[in-house]
C-alpha cells in the first residue's frame, strides 16, 4: 500500500503473519472486555454506593473513567486493523488518536497526584481532611486534571502535525505513536516536538516527586499508628496506588525517552503494551482486590434484591 501521500499511515502491528494478527485481535479484545467491565464495575459500585461517596472513591472513579476512554483510544483500532489485515490509518484518526492518548495519559498523571495528595491529607492532617478535600475543592480539582490534559494533547497534537514528513509513512508500532511519527520527519524541524516532549516529561517527573514526597510522609505516620490494624487498613488503601504510579510512570517513562526503532521488537512491544493496556486493565483488580471497602460494596450491590431483579430481565431481553 502506498502510503507516502498525505492520505494518512500505515501500522506495522505485531505481525505480518496474518494467523498472528488474529491471535492478537482475539487477546486484545479479551483483555479489552476484562478493562471495559472492571473500570465499568468500579463506576457503579461507587455511584451506587453511598459509603463511597468520599474524596478518595470519587477521585478513584475519574481514575477507571480515565482508564476506560484510555484503552479505548487504541486498542478497538489495532484490533479492527489486524481482523482486517490492513494497517492503514487515516490522518484525522491518527491526530484524534495522537490528542486522546496524550491527553488521557497525560490525566492519568494528574489524577494519580492528586488521589496521593488525598491520601496525604487523610493521613498526616487528619483534624483539616473535611476543609481541604471539600466537594467543591474535589470538583475544582478534577476540573484542574481534565483541562491540563486536553491543553497537554492539543500542544502535542499541534507541533506533531506541523512537521513536515518525508517518504513512506510507515508507523511501527500499533497505533500512532508519537516518536515513531517523529522519527519520519524530513529535518530537525520536529525540535519544537521535543522541546514539548521535555516540558511534559519534566511536569511528569514532578508529579512523580510530589507522589514520593507524600508517600515518605505517609509512610513516616503510619509507622507510628499503635495498631496494626490500622496500619494495615491505611496499607492497604496506599499500596495498590503506589504500584498503579510506579508501574505507569516507570514504563512510560522509558518507553518515550529511548529513540524509536526502525522495527517493532519484542521490548518495544512489551513496553507499549505495559503502558497501554496493561495498567487499564489491571486498576480495577488492584483496587478492588486489596480494599475491603470495594469489595464490601461490590458483594452489597450484586447481591441486593434490585441487582437481582434487572438480570433476569435483561435474560429475558436477550431471549427474545
């Protein structure tokens, strides 16, 4: 196919073999499920749920609507793409992809800072958590994550597309990834990209630091509770976000400050599947798993006679 007008590029996905690519439209598209279904669970247990009606289950619900639309942005693509065995994406779906992956991810980020302030706040200053974590301070603040994420993906999106690109359009990997398209630009004209690039990543090693920083003090107070059922409880509220940080960051981290390669590997794959698919579909069984109050909630809210009552009417939809 050629590719080297501005129609749009071509996705070198997981294979060639086109027995492969039905492989990992059928793995994708599993896992895809397990992400749609999790992140959807956590949205209802905790608008259903009053005892979760907190700062901490309301930043954590943001936290699986992110996850949802952020799976979303590839995945259905890449599998519609190796069912049909062909890679083509037009130019308008890449810039859409290229803004909704940026500003997702870089959401994401901002909401994985402010649920640590949460915690930060709950744990070290206890007696002002209702004054500062106020629902009106909660609002403001994914507000605050919502817009610096989609400015994040427009000033992305921007500079990208302005390059001027040469020769084929050949993307390796399976979906528009920013250094990949980089790397086809006809000069060093795509500085601006990475001076772009810098400032987020710098803003993300901040958070990071700030995540850290609330960690070590949380860390430090909970050492000191007598109880250990209490420092158990407040682990196991802490840890899973600790893990869900670290992994994104770290892989992403990675992933976008090495140079792009000239052919889809088997690391470049693990580590754009890591940070793409992986962490979506793995937030729902962290924090479910390791809080007693979302599984206390999940047990409540599908066993209640009303629960009950809608699937068997939906059976009955479905039968008819």
């Amino acid at each position: 196919m050629n590719v080297s007008s501005k129609t749009g590029f071509l996705l070198i996905g997981l294979s060639d073999d086109h027995k492969l690519q039905i492989l990992h439209a059928v793995l994708f598209l599993i896992t895809y499920l397990l992400a749609i279904m999790g992140n959807l669970l956590i949205i209802t247990i905790i608008t259903l749920d009053h005892r979760l009606h907190s700062p901490m289950y309301y930043f954590l619900k943001h936290l699986s609507f992110l996850d949802l639309c952020f799976i979303s942005v590839t995945v259905p693509q890449s599998i519609a793409n190796a069912l049909m065995d062909n890679g083509f994406i037009s130019l308008g779906q890449c810039m859409l992809q290229v803004f909704f992956f940026i500003a997702l991810a870089s959401s994401e980020v901002a909401i994985l800072t402010v649920m640590s302030y949460d915690r930060y706040v709950a744990i070290c200053r206890p007696l002002q958590y209702e004054t500062v974590m106020d629902p009106r301070a909660c609002k403001h603040a994914v507000i605050a994550v919502w817009m610096a994420g989609g400015l994040s993906g427009l000033i992305h999106t921007g500079v990208s597309f302005s390059i001027p690109l040469c020769g084929q359009r050949i993307i390796h990997q399976f979906f528009c990834d920013i250094p990949q398209i980089l790397k086809l630009a006809c000069s060093y004209e795509f500085i601006n990209e990475i001076a772009v690039a810098a400032f987020t990543t710098s803003l993300a090693f901040v958070c990071l630091i700030f995540i850290m920083f609330s960690y070590i003090n949380i860390f430090s107070t909970v050492m000191r509770i007598p109880s250990a059922d209490g420092r158990t409880k407040v682990f196991s509220t802490c840890l899973p976000h600790l893990f869900v940080v670290t992994f994104f960051l770290s892989v992403a981290g990675f992933e976008f400050l090495r140079p792009p390669s000239d052919s889809l590997s088997a690391m470049d794959l693990t580590f754009s599947i890591f940070y793409t698919v992986i962490p979506p579909t793995l937030n729902p069984v962290i924090y479910s798993l390791r809080n007693e109050a979302m599984k206390a909630a999940v047990k409540k809210v599908l066993l209640t006679e009303e629960f009950s009552q809608r699937m068997v009417c939906l059976k009955a939809l479905f039968k008819v």
